[in-house]
C-alpha cells in the first residue's frame, strides 16, 4: 500500500503538512508556557509557600533566573500568543476529514487526540504560571 500525501480540494496543503503544522504550534506553545512557569511562577510559588531559601539556593545554582525574570511581560505576552495560535489551528484542523484508508484513518486520529492532549497540558500549563505570577503577589 503506497503511502501518498492526501491534499485538502480547498487549500492544497497535504494531510501530512497540516499535522506537522498543528504539532509544531503545540510544541511552540508548550515551550513558551513552560519558560513562563520557568521565570515567573515558580518565585512566587516558591515564596508563597514560605520556601524562599529553596528559591535563593535555585537562583545561585541557576543565576540567569533572575535576567529572565525581569522580562516576565514580554514572556507572558508570547506565550498567551502562541497559545491561542495553537488553540485556532487546533480548532481547525479537528473539523478537517481523515482518510477512507483504515490505517491513515487510525494515525490521524491518534495524532488529533496526541496534539489536543499536549495543547490542553500547555494552556493549563500557562494558565497556572500566569495566576502564580500575576494574581498571587497581588493577594498576598
């Protein structure tokens, strides 16, 4: 069975282009909720919890939290960017069809459910750094 690349009537993009495009948005997004945990989050975390001498320790074994911190808006600005990019494509590449053939069938679909897991894991990802970085100090 040859394995020849299915192409949309309306856009000409083929099947396997549109799911390494969804797949690299979801990694995109990951990457950049991740590195907003990474510099904002976990001070105020950290903090919250009363384990600022853990925090002091981590920025001496890892010095350019404290540089990377300092950009915490641009970094949030981004990140809030490439999530909801993630999010509209998506949205709508979960409406397009899957091949007839059974096995491509089968792969599409696991690669639907793999890039909505890993999106969903992102913003949640993203939606806890922002309150720890955001709502937390203004609480406390």
């Amino acid at each position: 069975m040859a394995s020849t690349p299915l192409t949309y009537r309306s856009s000409g993009i083929s099947m396997q282009d549109n799911h390494l495009q969804v797949q690299k948005t979801n990694f995109f997004s990951l990457f950049a909720s991740t590195s907003t945990l990474i510099c904002c989050a976990l001070p105020a975390l950290f903090v919250s919890l009363g384990a600022g001498a853990s925090f002091a320790s981590l920025v001496s074994v890892f010095p350019f939290l404290i540089t990377v911190s300092q950009y915490k808006v641009p970094i949030s600005a981004l990140a809030f960017f490439l999530v909801v990019v993630a999010g509209i494509i998506n949205y709508r590449t979960a409406r397009l069809p899957c091949p007839i053939d059974p096995e491509l069938g089968r792969v599409c679909m696991q690669t639907r459910r793999r890039s909505q897991r890993l999106y969903f894991i992102s913003t949640g990802i993203f939606v806890f750094a922002s309150f720890f970085t955001y709502v937390v100090p203004l609480i406390m």
